[in-house]
C-alpha cells in the first residue's frame, strides 16, 4: 500500500519538499519529504512554525483531487496487473485482495516485491503489508516498522497487538479518550471487555477490533477499470478507394454501436483512426451533443469528414474508438403507438451542424449580468437553456461592435438626443428621440472604466430609420467620457 | 359577359388544376397568418404558406435592413409559439451581427434560438438546407447577400417537403444594389423599409418614440398579386398590426426636427 505524498525525492541539491493545505484560518503541512521529516517536520504542523524551522523549505499547495486521480490510475493499473479485487481506500491507500493470484507472480513476496518496484519508478515511497485480513494489512503498511511486511496466516491479531490505537482508523475523539483509559495498544484495547468498551465507545470500536480479527466481513469494493470501447477492424488488402473507407467505417460504427448496447452507453466523442501501411495514423474525431447509439447518425456525421483521410499507399486497418461514452438509458420513441408525431431530436442537427461548421460557432445567445450593452451577450451551448434578458428597455436587433464614431453631432447637452449626425459618411437629420439611458463602466473588470459613463438614445430620422447612439460621459464632467458620440445599433 | 354553367364548370377544374401544379407537394392549411386582417385577406390561403420559402429585403439603409430582420424574427417567433413548446428556430449568417436582447423583443427568445455562424454565402445556404431536411425545426432563418435561382430552388423544395418555414433574409451589398432584382423561387417576396413612425400624444412635444413603423411591399406572391401596406412592426410576441388612423398620413413629411423645441445648448463635435 503506498503512502503517498512523501515522494521519495533525489535528496542532495534540492531542500526539503513539503505541501500545505488550509485547516480553517491556518495553513498547516499535509505531507512532508523524507529530508524534511527528518528535520523534524510533519504533517499537521503550522507552516509558519515549518517556515521558522527550515528556511529555504519548498513549499506547494496539495492538491487533494489530484493525488486522488493520481490513486485512482495506481488502483486501475493494480487492477488490470495484479488482482481483479483492488480499490483505492481514504486518499493514501489502496487495498489489493491478492488471494488466488498472488501464485501468478511466484508467491505473495515476489508480487509484493514488484508493487514496491513499480511505485519506486514512478517516484512513490510506498509500504506494504500482507495479512488476513484488509484491516490488519492496512494498520501493518502504515503503522509498521518495515516496508514490507508478511504477516504469515493466523498471525493477525499478534502482529498488530503492538500498534496504536489510530492503526484501527478510529476516530480521534475515541483514539484520545482511550489514551486517558492507558489503553495505548490495539493489543491492549483487544483485552478490554466487550460490553463496557462498546457502552463506552460505541459499537463502531468493537466492529473495528472484530474487522481486524476477521470475525466481522470487511468487503472491498473493487474499482472496475473502464475501458473505452474499441472496435477494430483490419484488411486484407490494403484500401484505397473512398467507397472502401466508408464501407469499412459503416461496418465499425455497427459494431460499435453493439459494444456501446452491451453497456448501455452512448457515444460523446468517437475517435476513428487508420494505420496506413507506412505507419502514419490518420485520424478524426467526432463529437456529439448527447449520448448516440444512431449508426445512421453517427455514420454521417464521420461522412462528413471522411474525405480527410488521406489513404496514402493504402490502409491497413481501423479502428473506431469512443473516446467519450455515457450513459444512455433506453428512450420511448414517439410514433405510431402513442399517437404523437415523430420530430426527430434537435441533438442530431446539432451534430451535424457543428460537425460542418466547427463547434464554437453554433450557438445560443444568453443573458450575461452586464451594465455594457456588447458584454450582455454570452455564448452558451447549441442544447443549453440560457437565461433571457430583463424586457425593460428598447435594445436594437443588430448590434455593432466595436461601435461606429459618429461625427458633426449636433446636441443639447447635457441630457438630450442630438439632433444631427453623421454616420458612414451620410448626414441624419434626428426627428424623435428616448433617452438618456445611462450605462456605466465596469470598474470592477477594468480601473480605466471606473469613472466611465454612456448616456444610450434611441433616435429616428425623417425617414423613419432608427439608431442606437449613445455619448461618451454625462455631458457634464469630462472625467466620464470625451463627449464622443457613437453608433452602436439599429432598430427596424 | 355572361357566362354558361358548362364554361364556368370548366374554368373551375382548371382552376384546380393550375392550382394542383402550383401548390404541388405543399401541406393543404398549413398557413400562417399575421393576424391582422388587411394582410391576411391579400395573401394567396389567408396567410404565409408555412411549408415554403419567404424572403425579405431592407434595401440598401443599414436601418431598413434592419426593419426587414425584426419582420423575419416575427414570422419566425410565431411559427415557434405556434409549434409550441421546444419549438427552435435556427438562424444561420455569415458574420455575427445579431443582438440577442433585441431578437428577445422580437418574439424570439434564447430557449427558442438557435445560431450558425456560417461564414460565407454558400455556408449560410447549405447549414439552412441541413436545418430545413432535419424536419423538426419550427423555422429557418438565413442571411445573405448572394443567393441564385438554384440556391432558392433547392430552398424551397427542401421546405416543401419538410414542412418547415424557410426565411430568407437579403443583406444589403452595395448602395446602388436592389438585394431584390435578382430571381428566385421563394413562395413571397417581401420589401420592408422604415417609415416616419406616429408622433405620441404629448402636450410638450418632445415625446419619445412610439411603435415603428414599416412599409411592407409585397412584391411577389406565387399565385396572387403584389400589394403594400403600411404597418406597425414586430411587438413583443413577434406579431405586425395596423396603425389605428393615418393622423399624421402615411407617407407625409414628418415635422422638421427644429420647430419641435428649440435648441438650447449646441455641440458639434468632429469623430474621435
């Protein structure tokens, strides 16, 4: 079981490593390097006090989901390498039932002295146990002397009498309240009666004391290593011909959309790949917006981007992989029995859509909270349901931007709407005007805009031609704005 | 002229025979009206033909062009609230020019909107086919600037058979351009243009600005004749109406700007 977060780091040269991590208003050391333990650090002290003790210390933030994810793979490879049964367990641990394979590697020490190869070259400082039971294997790894530990059969309860307490994973509040009783050994506390311990310290204490003896089942829940699903599909003859390559992509995508049934998923992202006969791997990936088991879909989605391949001297296999799957549940297809008409999902235009197009430029508009008319927009996904906007002003249904200078404005300052302008190069003669409606910066994104201010009006001209101009400042103090004025939409 | 009962009878079975190979394909019904009578009664079924291409044009005034996208999104809105709910409407166009609060108050809002940023004229063609084959759209809005008599074709088939409102939107190209001289298959073809919008009540007489105000041509209908109104714009709902009375005449000069109030405070100001 290795222990992480105390890389066995290459010492000379490089001063001692540790992490932190916020303990409410204190920032203390989650884990520390061989160099700096031996220097008297050790997780759970104040980095202050750490800093004081050893200046130059390298000091780094944790990062908890990653150590995480970084178990997890270790778990995984565990998983597809050593034992079927392996899960990782709190954030350092991981427990392997090795019973039934440890023969496959010659014995449990030769399959435990492999593990510890392993984590030495990925740079981890690991410590294992074997024993009887997950409980008593787990307090041996990480409360015991040695790093590595055959506890031999029926020896459990013996090898782990010397250990604390805290080898059990109590509580601490129960670690500490036994500490008062001198119980100090889990030896110790398996020599207390049952019944004051459990009236004492609840039944969790005596579950913990039976789990480590075996007398209490300790299933592991094992990580099952995901697999992307892959199908593959290799030729006899080179391809080369376009009619070949779809041929051969509309056999995979059926075979894949079996591999996806069989686990109730449906495809995100789907990667087809095809080995030349040089070697060169041609590749395109597809993305969907939900989860597709349509072969009709999926194969045209890729049609659409098939003639990307470039067959070279021939292709000698493919392969379709869903890089991205998701659940997908059965769905109650409307038609003849339910009596509605069948509207074929929006997702698959979507797909196609943004497979012609590319993915960011199809779209939704949303609301965005902003005082500033060309940040009030925001881009969401094509099936998002963005937030509408408040309907108390007129807003123009095409917006310029950047906005337009607008020049020979003529105006009542500081609160009317001009009454000529040029724009384009073209003379407006203003009839009817609203405003002023005031916008102002944004000093919380930008310092230059703190004093900022837009005074928007909506005007017609004779013809009836309606613009959205707005002035730069109040039009009275020259710290809001240079009294610009600027086209910034049209109404109809 | 009198006319026998026989002669009549047959001017009647041509007359559905025409009408057969004209309205070839298209959903009997399937119309969308604008609600207001006067249009309503001058179009061929009493309204838009739901399941065909429509197209409209501002002319050369970036304003009118305008006018002639918000009269696009209130067709387009009430296909969508007619559809009901989860009805979309895609909207594909070369460069993005669109304000979303502005469409919002033209009936189509954000759950209701979906745009494609095509790029180029071919592009914006091709992405409205793919969303009128798709089926399931309430509506298909493209803007362009160039778009042929095969392009328009291919449109309105693809319409047709669907069952799905193609809108088409010609951009202005240049000044001297009539966006609209070009030929084409669309059902209608529409001109809208900005027209001095009715002067508010107000004893002071610098009153805001009212409702817009539209000249709405219909220069082509297959099946009928052309005709122009004059008609308030797209309210909220995405819906046109007539003005209540021509006070101040339709088409009349409006009052110069000067005589309103007079000028205070004036500042001419040169572009930054």
């Amino acid at each position: 079981m290795p222990a992480r977060g105390d890389a066995a780091r290459p010492a000379p040269g490089l001063p001692p490593l540790v992490t932190v991590r916020a303990e409410g208003q204190k920032i203390v050391l989650a884990a520390a390097c061989p160099a700096a333990r031996a220097l008297g650090l050790a997780p759970g002290m104040a980095m202050t006090q750490a800093r004081a003790m050893v200046p130059g210390l390298d000091v780094r933030p944790a990062d908890p989901p990653g150590e995480m994810a970084d178990l997890a793979r270790l778990a995984t490879h565990a998983a597809r390498h050593w034992t079927p049964l392996a899960a990782p367990v709190g954030d350092r641990e991981i427990v392997l039932d090795i019973t039934g394979s440890a023969h496959l590697f010659g014995g449990e020490e030769r399959l435990c002295r492999r593990i510890l190869h392993l984590c030495r070259r990925l740079g981890l400082a690991a410590h294992i146990a074997v024993a009887d039971t997950a409980a008593a294997a787990r307090a041996l790894a990480a409360f015991g002397a040695a790093r590595l530990i055959l506890c031999p059969p029926g020896d459990a309860e013996q090898a782990t009498a010397a250990l604390p307490v805290a080898a059990l994973r109590l509580p601490p509040e129960t670690v500490a309240g036994l500490a008062r009783l001198g119980v100090e050994s889990v030896g110790a506390l398996g020599a207390m009666p049952r019944a004051p311990l459990a009236r004492r310290f609840g039944r969790d204490t005596l579950a913990a004391l039976d789990r480590l003896r075996g007398a209490m089942p300790d299933p592991i829940d094992p990580l099952v290593p995901a697999e992307a699903p892959r199908v593959m599909h290799r030729f006899a003859e080179p391809v080369l011909t376009a009619e070949g390559i779809a041929d051969a992509t509309a056999r995979l995508v059926e075979a894949m959309i079996g591999a996806l049934a069989e686990r109730g998923l449906g495809a995100r992202t789907l990667l087809l790949e095809c080995v030349r006969i040089d070697h060169d791997r041609q590749r395109i990936a597809i993305g969907l917006a939900r989860p597709s088991r349509d072969a009709a879909h999926i194969r045209r989605l890729l049609g659409l981007r098939l003639e990307e391949i470039a067959p070279g001297f021939g292709i000698e296999a493919m392969a379709l992989t869903a890089t991205r799957a998701d659940a997908l549940a059965s769905t109650a297809l409307p038609g003849a029995l339910t009596g509605e008409p069948a509207v074929p999902p929006l997702a698959t235009l979507v797909d196609r859509l943004a497979t012609r197009l590319g993915d960011r430029r199809l779209y939704r508009l949303g609301m965005m909270e902003s005082e500033l008319p060309e940040r009030a927009q925001r881009r969401h996904r094509p099936l998002a349901h963005p937030p509408c906007w408040p309907d108390d002003w007129p807003r123009p249904v095409r917006l310029l931007d950047p906005a337009e200078p607008v020049d020979q404005v003529l105006a009542e300052l500081p609160d009317h709407p001009p009454r000529r302008f040029r724009w384009r190069g073209q003379a407006y003669r203003v009839v009817r005007g609203d405003g002023p409606e005031r916008v102002h910066g944004e000093w919380w994104r930008n310092a230059a805009e703190a004093d900022a201010v837009r005074d928007y009006f909506q005007v017609e001209d004779e013809a009836g031609h309606r613009f959205w101009i707005f002035r730069r400042g109040d039009g009275v103090d020259t710290r809001t704005g240079d009294m610009s004025w600027h086209m910034h939409g049209l109404f109809g | 002229m009198s006319v026998s009962a026989a002669q009549s009878r047959r001017i009647a079975a041509l007359r559905a025979e025409i009408g057969a190979i004209t309205a070839s394909g298209r959903e009997a019904g399937a119309v969308l009206p604008f609600g207001a009578d006067a249009i309503d009664a001058r179009l061929v079924g009493g309204g838009l033909a739901a399941a065909a291409l429509h197209e409209a044009s501002g002319g050369a005034a970036l304003a009118d062009d305008a006018a002639a996208t918000l009269f696009l999104a209130g067709i387009a809105a009430r296909r969508a609230r007619e559809m009901g709910e989860g009805a979309v409407v895609l909207w594909a166009f070369g460069r993005a020019e669109l304000y979303g609060p502005g469409l919002q108050q033209a009936g189509l809002a954000p759950e209701r909107l979906l745009l494609a940023e095509a790029g180029d004229d071919a592009a914006v063609l091709a992405v409205m086919e793919e969303g009128l084959r798709h089926g399931g759209l309430a509506a298909v809005v493209g803007e362009v600037r160039l778009a042929g008599m095969t392009a328009t074709r291919r449109l309105q088939l693809a319409a047709e058979e669907r069952g799905v409102t193609a809108l088409l939107l010609r951009r202005p190209r240049a000044r001297d351009r009539d966006a609209l001289a070009e030929p084409s298959a669309a059902t209608t073809r529409w001109r809208v243009g900005a027209m001095p919008s009715a002067r508010l009540a107000d004893p002071v007489g610098d009153a805001g600005i009212g409702r817009a105000r539209w000249q709405l041509d219909l220069l082509r209908q297959r099946g009928g004749e052309p005709c122009s109104w004059i008609v308030e714009g797209t309210d909220a709902e995405g819906r046109l109406a007539l003005p209540a009375g021509f006070r101040d005449g339709p088409a009349a000069p409006a009052r110069p700007a000067d005589s309103v109030s007079p000028i205070v405070a004036g500042a001419v100001r040169a572009a930054a």
